[in-house]
C-alpha cells in the first residue's frame, strides 16, 4: 500500500483514487512525449536511431572481436533485438528518476497521486519500443525472416519492461528527492545494468557458475523473452522464469521505498 497523506488506504480505495486522475495521467504522459521531440531535426525517428548506431558500432567492434555465437540471427539483427528493449529502459527509468525534482512547484501547488510523474514520464517512452520494435520487424523481413506466431506474445515482454521502467524509475525518483548526489551516480549503473544484461551478448556466453545469477536480473529475462518471440529460439528459459520472479521482487520494493518516502516528496522535491 501506498501512504497518502498521514493515512493509508486500502488497495481497492488506492486503485480507485489513481483511476479518478486518468485524465492528469494522460496530459502529463502527452506533454512528457512532446516535449522529447520538440524542436528535434528528425523528430519521432529517433526512436530508431537511438537502437540503430549502438548496434552499428557494437556489431562492426564485436561481431570481429569476440564472434559471439548466435546460431541462425545475424549478430546486427540480434544486437538491434536486444537494444530496442533496452534503449525503452535506459531512457525511461533516466527521464522518470527525475520527475519529482523536475516537477517540484506542481508538487506543493496541488495534491494528485504522485506516483503518476514517474509512471507518466515512463509511459510517454513506450512509443519509442514499439515504433522501434516495427521497425526490427521490417529489418527481419527484409533479412528473409518469416513472420512467427510467437509474434503474437511480445506485448507479455514489453508489458513486463513497461512494469519494471516503472518500478524502478518511482524507486529512483524517490530516492533522488532525498539524496541528491545519486542523479550523478544512477546514469553510471544504468550504464553497468546493460553490460551485465545479455543485450549485446547471448546469454550462452555467461560462464555457467554465474548463469544462475543473471537469472535474478529481471532485464535479463525482459530482453530474453523479447528475443524468443521475434525468433522463437536462442532463449534460456530458466533464466526467464528466474528473471520474471525478481521483476516481482524489484517491483515490490520499489513500492516499499515510494511508500516510506511519499510523505517528505513535497518539502524535500
């Protein structure tokens, strides 16, 4: 449960006072998207770009280095598979952490749920994932990919990316209002997130000692999962479960921390 004031509520009672300010939802995530693409040269191409020169570079430096097996995808095809998840994340918990400082005076002119700036500023990167997502679809076809009924199952990993953006920028957004010098430090493990997250790697290429480990990541089991429904192979389906549970847990303490902090966000933001 999520405190509001001195008081909690109960969830249906919580649920229902968040439903009551869909409407300040939508203009905030609305205003959020406009203001990303503003006065940009390419506009909503970005949401291409930001996956693609990653993948440009990662495949013309790895794709000799280390010659990572990834059986029948081409290394670029499969790197791009693991960035377009990614860029969503990496750009969605780094907009969303500072939402309650960048949003300070409407945070003590009036009440609304406050968990919306975070979740809003999350929902407003979900257009990048999915018009990067159609974009990898049409790179596949063109490669002489053959479309797969496992198509049918990515919103299930794109709605837990969703959930986990969510989750951990709320989290981060909370702890940023009372400690200001880890808006410096939390870009940096983002940063180190991706290299431990099988993004630009297979996951057969994690030592076998650790690979329980990276089931516990839960982007690991995000990008994994995403991969097996756009090619219905390559994924590590222990390590998905695994990863699925700790999203569950990374959720929950997320709420845990917006819970005891909620209260202090409008006289620390």
């Amino acid at each position: 449960m999520i405190t509001v004031g001195a008081a909690r509520q109960p969830f249906a009672s919580l649920f229902g006072e968040y439903r009551s300010y869909g409407t300040l939802f939508l203009f905030l995530t609305i205003r959020d998207l406009k203001l990303r693409f503003r006065q940009t040269a390419i506009g909503v191409a970005w949401a291409i770009v930001q996956p693609l020169m990653p993948m440009l570079i990662f495949a013309a430096i790895f794709a000799t280095v280390l010659r990572p097996g990834t059986g029948n995808i081409p290394y670029p095809i499969f790197v791009l598979s693991g960035l377009a998840p990614w860029a969503f994340f990496a750009n969605a918990v780094t907009i969303a952490s500072g939402a309650f400082i960048a949003n300070y005076s409407l945070l003590n002119k009036v009440y609304f749920p406050r968990a919306i700036l975070p979740i809003a500023s999350v929902a407003a990167c979900i257009f990048d994932w999915l018009i990067s997502t159609v974009f990898l679809i049409c790179v596949m076809l063109w490669q002489g990919f053959h479309p797969l009924a496992s198509w049918l199952l990515l919103p299930a990993p794109i709605l837990a990316g969703i959930l986990l953006a969510m989750a951990v920028g709320l989290a981060a957004a909370s702890l940023i209002v009372m400690y200001r010098d880890l808006k410096h430090l939390f870009p940096f493990l983002v940063q180190i997130w991706m290299y431990v997250t099988p993004v630009i790697y297979p996951a057969s290429l994690i030592p076998k000692r650790a690979q329980w480990a990276a089931g516990f990541n839960p982007m690991t089991g995000v990008v994994e999962a995403y991969r097996w429904c756009l090619f219905g192979e390559g994924a590590d389906l222990h390590s998905i479960e695994l990863s699925f549970v700790s999203l569950i847990l990374f959720v929950t303490a997320a709420l845990l921390v917006f819970q005891h902090l909620e209260s202090d966000l409008a006289e620390r933001a």
